[in-house]
C-alpha cells in the first residue's frame, strides 16, 4: 500500500513514533515553523509503529488540517528500524531527513542540516554533543558502541545512534535495513559509495511518554556488528573469511596430530591418552565445518543476488556515445 502519488517533491521528513501520544501535536507544529522558513515543497510522513496509545488519534486529527502530513499506521509494532525503512519506502522528496518523534531531537536543526548536505554530501549525521540521556544506562554504552562501530566499519562518527539524519533519497533507497540496522547507514551507505558528514546538534530530555530501549541494546548492536562487518567485507565472497578459518583450523588439527604422532615415536607417549590426539580431531572437524559453511555461505549469496536481480555493484554514472546517461 502506497499512501501518495509518486510524484517527487524537495524534502521529506520522516518520524517513526510508537506510544507519543503526547509528543505528536507540539513536533508538528515546530517541523512547520521550521520548514515553512524554509520555503520548499515538503510532506511529514509519521510511521505509526503500533502505538497502543492515542498516537494515531493525534495523528489522524493533524493530516486532517495540514495536507503535508502523511500517516502510514503499522498492523504491530515492527521496530523502529522497520518504521524507517517503510519511511524511506514511502516518501517523495529528493531528499529525506529522519528524526525521532518524542522532540528529544530539535527540528531547528533541519535547515542547517539540510545546508550541509547541500555541500555535496550524501549523508549527514546529527551529533549529539551534549546528549540527555541517563549518563550510566544509555551515555556511556552508546560511546563503547560508537567506538566500536567506527573501528570495525571505518566509517568514523561520534553519534551513530542519533536518528536525526538528512539523506540522499538516491542512496538510501538503495539500501534495504534488517532487524535493527538503523544505526549502521551510514557505513552501509559508505559502503555503496556514498559521502557521509557530521555536524553538531541539540538534544533535549524526554519529556512526555518513556524511552523504548535500554542496556540491552548494546548487546544486540555488538550482534549486529560482526553481521555489519561480515556485509561489508565479505558479503559477495564469503568462502574468504570461513575458508581461511576452516584452513588454518584443520593446518592447526595436523600441526597437532603430527606433535602426537611425535611425541609417540620419539617420547613413547601413548596416542590416545595424548589429550592432543582429541585436539587435533576437534580442529580437523571444525575446519571443514567452517569451510562447508563457506560454501553454503557462497550459495546463498548466488541466489540472494540473483533472485533479486540485484547486481554486485552500484553505478554512479554512464558515459555512452560520449554523453552522460543516468
Ligand atoms: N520507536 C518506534 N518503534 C519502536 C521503538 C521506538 O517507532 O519500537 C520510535 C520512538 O517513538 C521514537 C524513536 O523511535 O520516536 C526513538 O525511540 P526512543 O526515544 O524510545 O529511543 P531513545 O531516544 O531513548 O534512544
Ligand atoms: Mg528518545
């Protein structure tokens, strides 16, 4: 179900919102008095993730008296990085900037990060400097994950988690987010090519409703990593990385096995009470599951491709006969 013509427009905004009820009326009117400054053509697009309150009440009321707001309601709750993606999906405009729906994010920082963009990037970043959050619970594992994310993907941000983002909507559509991937854009993006920015910007306590996620999360983006990882690096050749583990496994299985074999010839010590007899089994085992999973890895990613007719690379631009061609 599509909620509106595909016509294009400049910008639009997207909101996932899940139980903010209280929030939905006082952030409408400050993205209007934000972007009616700005003086292009806009639509707000909210993703009513499930809410069990009033939200979609709150949000019917508002798309009635202002036709730039658009509401796609969700059956369940889906997550906050399916709202985004179905936000992504839906939405018009050249150009497309996320923000979260509880007003911890500032709408008046939309025009400046809309300004940066027009520098010639693809994705800016919002950076939230002085962030007001718990400082124990969210501040200081977001600043591990952050660490850690810029270490692994390469891409280097402050503030991965802040959702406060404009993009390119040539990019992002582009990319297609699973689970709860929101955060990696920006090293998805950069791997397909794209130009990533960061700039400063407010944040203020959450006011009304509760926040949705807490220690856990950390958790889940350390698992989401290593996938994010696994994507960047390896997802068209994954044989690479299973069939260097599984080599060097069953290297270390022989490598084992011949020390036993030795320490039997040389030593008279008794094969199969030599603990290392079972460690060589175990490494010999475990080095051709890895590379069978390899293998399996490489089907997959075949058939991923294919189906999907999705090539294994992106084109930025086509010279023909001399001209350039979209
Ligand atoms: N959100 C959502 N679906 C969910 C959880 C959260 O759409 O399952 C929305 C939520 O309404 C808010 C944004 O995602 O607009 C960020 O959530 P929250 O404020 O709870 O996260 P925090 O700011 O605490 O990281
Ligand atoms: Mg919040």
């Amino acid at each position: 179900m599509v909620v509106q013509t595909k016509e294009k427009i400049d910008i639009s905004i997207i909101i996932p919102v899940y139980n903010e009820e209280r929030n939905i009326a006082p952030l409408c009117h400050l993205i209007t008095e934000q972007m009616d400054g700005i003086g292009r053509e806009y639509e707000v697009l909210f993703i009513d993730d499930g809410s069990k309150d009033s939200t979609f009440e709150e949000l019917g009321k508002i798309a009635k008296d202002n036709r730039r707001v658009k509401v796609i309601s969700f059956r369940r709750n889906f997550g906050q990085t399916a709202a985004m993606m179905a936000g992504f999906d839906h939405a018009r405009g050249e150009i497309i900037v996320a923000l979260d729906g509880d007003l911890q994010n500032d709408p008046k920082d939309i025009p400046k990060i809309l300004d940066k963009l027009e520098e010639g990037y693809d994705i800016v970043s919002g950076w939230r400097k002085s962030r007001q959050d718990n400082f124990i619970l969210r501040i200081i594992p977001s600043k591990i994950a952050n660490w850690l994310i810029g270490l692994i993907t390469g891409v280097r941000l402050h503030d991965y988690g802040c959702s406060l983002k404009a993009y390119r909507a040539e990019v992002i559509k582009n990319i297609r987010l699973y689970g709860d991937m929101h955060r990696f854009i920006p090293a998805l993006a950069s791997m397909a090519g794209g130009k990533i920015a960061e700039i400063e910007v407010n944040h203020l306590p959450r006011k009304y409703g509760n926040s949705n996620y807490g220690l856990s999360r950390t958790l889940k983006v350390i698992l989401d990593l290593i996938a994010v990882k696994f994507l960047l690096a390896f997802s068209t050749k994954p044989i690479q990385l299973f069939g260097l583990l599984g080599l060097s496994s069953v290297f270390g299985g022989f490598l084992f096995l011949s020390l036993a074999i030795f320490m039997k010839i040389y030593l008279n010590t008794d094969m199969t009470g030599n603990p290392l007899l079972l460690l060589s089994v175990l490494l010999v085992l475990l080095g051709v599951q890895f590379i069978g999973t390899g293998l399996l890895a490489e089907v997959t990613v075949r058939t991923y491709h294919e189906s999907q007719n999705k090539p294994t690379y992106l084109i930025k631009q086509i010279i023909d006969n001399g001209k350039m061609v979209e």
